[in-house]
C-alpha cells in the first residue's frame, strides 16, 4: 500500500463529526514534516467543497466522490488510500459495502461504531479474510471505547510490571464528564432497537459482555445495572450509559491479544456521583434517566454540541485493578473537550494515523489489540489526553 495517493481518507467529511475530523487534520499538522497525505470523502462534490472553505482547510486539498449506495465508488476510494476513517453512520445501515470493500483492497479501517450487533455480524462475516488481507478493521475508535480499552490496557501493564500478573478484576469508574449528544448517537440507538425488533437472535450478542468473542464465554461479570455503593472510591454508582459496548471492546482486546488479562478477567463501568445520600439520591437520579437518554424530543443527525460545548468538555475515568491478596492498582485517563465529538474527532483521527504504522496481523479488531501503548503516545501527544498511574 505504500504506494497508495493517501495515506488517510475521511469518509463522511461533511457530516457533522466528519467535519470535525477533517478540520483536526486540516489544522493540527500544518507545517509539519509528519503530516499525513489526507483527503475528503461524501457524497456530494459541491458539499465537500463548501465544508473545506468553511473549516479553512488549503484549497488544494483533495476531495473525493463516494456513495455508500454505489460499492464501485467505495473501493475506488479504498484503492487510493492507506486508511480510511469514516463517521458515516449509523453503520449497521451505511457501513456493510464500505468494510467489505476495505477488506477486499487490504485497506485499513477505523470508524466510531457503538452498534455491537453490527460489529458482531462483522467478525463473523470479515475477521479471516481482514487477516488474509492485512486490513485492520478498527471499530469504536472514539470516546468508546477508546478511554476505556487503553485505560484497561495501561493499568494491566502496569499490574504486571508492580505485581508480576495482571489483575483479575477492574473496575472503570467515570468521575466526572460534561458532554453532551449527537443525532447521529441518537440515530444509532433507534437502528439498534428496530434490528434487534426483527432479529431477536440478537439479543445475546447485546446482553453478554462477551458478545464480541466469539468461542469464548468468560466468568459471569458484574453488570453494573443498578446504583450501589462503592467501596473502592466511598462514592455512590451509577449506570453508565456507554458500559455496554465498552464492556464488550474491552474483553476483545483482551481475547484478541491471547488473554494477557487472564481468562478469568472480570471488569464493569460505572459513573460515580457523590459519597452520603446526596449521591445516592444522583445515583438512583442517572439510572431513571437511563431509561430515556435523550428525552421527548432527541437531536436529529447532523446535529451536535456547539463549539463552545464542545471545547468546554472534558471526561476523567478511574480504573481501579484490584488484586487476588486485596493489593489495588489505580490508573486514570483523562480527556479534554466535549468526550462524543471534540475529543473522538481527535481519538478517530490519532487512530487512522497509528494504523499507518501498525505491525500487527490484520483482522476486525480494537483500538487496544491493534494499537496498544503506540496510540497512548499518540493521544497524549496529540489530542490533549493525559494517562497514568495514581496514588
């Protein structure tokens, strides 16, 4: 591939978080000898050329003609690139041509996808010929799940150099975030709900953490669904709404990577609120809010935080290892900018670069077992997120 024209393409660049990304690329490597070669990809020629003037992208900068409707305008594009970032969702609607054809042309993928059932369909349909390839098919490279599988992934390696073993159990505990959602976040939850409608043999796959591992069922895993309190930080916990993919992300890496967590790793997400009953009061608060995340009346796509929003957000993620003779490990990640859209813009992009670079044997994958501590670097160089071990 390295004769290829691009080293990334954003596919979906006039939507709203593929906006976000090409204006990342546009403005973050001017003037840098490590710049990638990069291109715009939609829809619509016209579209593309508005966004690039609106971000202050360079006038020269390539633009690309791809339809999901139309699989010969995807591997075209497939064939002129490296790596192919793409926003377009939701995916389990938008996404099946264009991981088939990155597939077919040994091209690297990375896309923000939090749609399991989909994700599974994928493993399933690509996983032995992604290998056979060498595309690396990196789902949920955003904020899920990207925080929360390196953040595992860290503190596992720092368990074993303190402990000489990983730890058998984590907990993931969100401290604070202020963000908020998209229409395309919206948008995938309701194509989720009505494919699971139709297909109910998608129920396990949504409801196990271990539905993205197929020929492996782990120990029975703490599902974290309803408020407790929580020993380890004296703090009262909450659902967390983004647990269900995380969770599932985490134990691929693990099983993709040969089980360095162990076989009997057990790990859950949840959101800390306060210690006493004020926090208990919040905790109960989050977990009736769960039951309708986005209200009467939820963002249509193309819609999202205003810059302001966006900027002002930030997320703060606790792990906590806890191990077999009651030693603990503590590790956290932090992110500046709104988590769904300022900072997955950045993660989504720091992932297409990485994959540049990445040695591993291809496959349908995460962001851990492709990438591991070489996107660490990355994302603390580059996207304003800052990771290591607390007292």
């Amino acid at each position: 591939m390295a004769d290829r024209e691009f080293d990334i393409i954003v596919y979906g660049a006039t939507g709203y978080t593929g906006r976000l990304v090409a204006e990342y690329l546009a403005h973050h490597y001017v003037g840098r000898a490590d710049a990638p070669k990069w291109a715009m990809a939609g829809r619509s020629l016209a579209k593309l050329e508005e966004v690039r003037d609106a971000i202050g992208a360079p006038q020269d900068t390539p633009l690309v003609v791809a339809d999901a409707d139309d699989p010969g305008s995807l591997t075209a594009m497939c064939n002129r690139t490296r790596v192919v970032l793409t926003t377009v969702g939701p995916y389990q609607l938008y996404g099946d041509a264009l991981v088939e054809a990155c597939v077919a042309t040994g091209t690297d993928y990375a896309d923000l996808c939090g749609e399991p059932g989909w994700m599974r369909e994928k493993i399933d349909q690509h996983h032995e010929s992604a290998k056979a390839s060498g595309a690396h098919i990196c789902f949920s490279s955003g904020f899920d799940s990207i925080p929360f599988d390196l953040g595992v992934f860290m503190l596992q390696k720092e368990a074993a150099a303190k402990f000489g073993q990983p730890a058998p159990r984590v907990k993931g505990r969100v401290r604070g975030m202020q963000g908020t959602f998209s229409g395309g976040t919206a948008a995938s939850l309701t194509a989720t709900m009505k494919a699971v409608a139709k297909n109910p043999k998608l129920i396990p796959i949504l409801s196990s953490p271990f539905g993205l591992t197929p020929g492996f069922d782990g120990p029975s895993q703490p599902m974290g669904l309803v408020p407790e309190y929580d020993e380890a930080t004296g703090k009262w916990a909450a659902p967390f709404i983004m647990a269900t993919i995380n969770t599932k992300n985490v134990h691929r890496t693990n099983f993709l990577r040969g089980f360095p967590y162990g076989e009997d790793f057990k790990y859950d997400e949840m959101m800390l609120t306060s210690p006493g009953e004020a926090g208990k009061a919040a905790a109960n608060a989050v977990a009736e809010m769960l039951k309708n995340p986005f209200g009467a009346k939820p963002p249509k796509p193309g819609e999202g935080p205003t810059k302001e929003e966006r900027d002002n957000g930030f997320y703060d993620v606790l792990f906590i290892g806890e191990m077999p003779d009651g030693a603990t490990i503590r590790y956290g990640v932090k992110g500046k900018y709104d988590p769904g859209y300022g900072s997955t813009s950045r993660m989504l992009a720091q992932t297409g670069i990485a994959l540049l670079s990445c040695k591993e044997p291809g496959g349908v994958g995460t962001p851990g077992s492709f990438l591991g501590e070489a996107l660490v670097e990355r994302l603390e160089a580059n996207a304003e997120l800052t990771f290591g071990v607390e007292d």
